[in-house]
C-alpha cells in the first residue's frame, strides 16, 4: 500500500508541478551526459545522485507547501516563513551545480 501511495504522490508531482517535470528532464540529460565524459562509474553516480537530491527536496518543499496549504488559505506570516524556509531546493541545485563542476 505504501508503495501504491508514493507512486499517486509521484504521478500528483508530475501532474501538477512544472519545477518536478523540469527537474525530471534535467535528471534525463544528466545521465545522458554522465555517459558521454570520460568518468569513473563512481564519478557518474555521483552526478546522477546529485540530481536525484534535488528531486528529494522539491518532494519535501512541496510536502511542507502542502501541509502549510491545508491549515488554512488566510494569509499568516508564520506560514510564508515555513514556505520560504522549507524552499531548499535552490540550496540543493547549487550543491549539485557545486559537485558537477568539481566532478
């Protein structure tokens, strides 16, 4: 069951977050162009688990976005914050920016 509510989370990501889509696609061209460089297979893991971190977060962004959604749609302040600090998505494309361009 719990896998079965993953996958309806996965397909409610893809449905309705252009960000999860974009990232997707990303994730595509990085294992594309982890074949295409002259790496070690431990450099491409590296590469493609640096994408998959950042589809991690912008599942957990959008859960905390949910969360915050569902206690109410007046506009608190509190609210935005826990939005806005839970957006560590861009932190986590700059580390995986960071880790491409060391690698």
């Amino acid at each position: 069951m719990a896998t079965l509510n993953s996958l309806r989370a996965l397909k409610w990501l893809y449905d309705n977050k252009s960000t999860f889509k974009q990232e997707l696609l990303l994730l595509l061209v990085v294992i594309t162009a982890s074949f295409v460089f002259d790496i070690s297979i431990k450099e491409q893991v590296i590469l493609i688990l640096a994408i998959v971190f950042v589809i991690f977060t912008e599942r957990i962004n959008t859960a905390i976005e949910a969360v915050i959604d569902s206690i109410g749609l007046e506009i608190n302040p509190l609210s935005g914050l826990a939005i806005n600090l839970g957006a560590a998505v861009m932190l986590s494309l700059l580390v995986a920016s960071c880790i491409w361009l060391i690698v």
